[in-house]
C-alpha cells in the first residue's frame, strides 16, 4: 500500500473516531451555544447606530467561523474518501 494512501486511511479513521467520542458531542453543544448567542445578538437585532455595524460585523464573522470548525471533521472525511477512493481506483488499474 502506498505510504500516502496509508496516511489518508489513518487520517479517515481518526477523524471518524473523533466523531464517535462523548467529548466531540459536548464541544458541538458548546458551539450550538455559542452560536445561538450571536445569531440573537446579530441576525434578531436590528442595528441601532452606525457605530453598531463594525461589532455586528465581527460577531457575523466569528459565527462563520464557529460553523465551520465544527463541520471540518464531516467535510474532511467526505474528501478523504473521495481520494481514498480514486487512488484505489487508479492502484488497480496499474495492477
């Protein structure tokens, strides 16, 4: 097996175990939280001034920022198994 197929399939199996641990779920509700928080502070609330706006601004940022962390993990699974797939594919034709 190739060295850098070996390392996908253990870069798969760890994100998939990182997927399963109770703390990987507590973490996510933490984010859920964290997330809630800013969408009622910026998406719900009308901004009163236009020196509100750049705070606005910054909290719709770290919304971003927290929804993509926790979906990194599903994300890089799909696309390791995507690869893991096609270097098979092209290993045995070669075969």
């Amino acid at each position: 097996m190739d060295l850098k197929l070996s390392k996908m399939k253990k870069e798969l199996q760890d994100l998939r175990n990182l997927l399963r641990l109770p703390g990987w779920e507590r973490l996510v509700e933490y984010g859920k939280g964290q997330t809630a928080n800013r969408v009622n502070n910026v998406m719900l609330t009308p901004c009163e001034s236009v020196d509100a706006t750049l705070p606005q601004e910054f909290m719709k940022g770290e919304y971003a920022g927290i929804s993509l962390f926790f979906k990194l993990p599903e994300n890089r699974i799909s696309e390791l198994e995507e690869l893991i797939k096609i270097v098979e594919q092209k290993e045995n034709k070669d075969e």
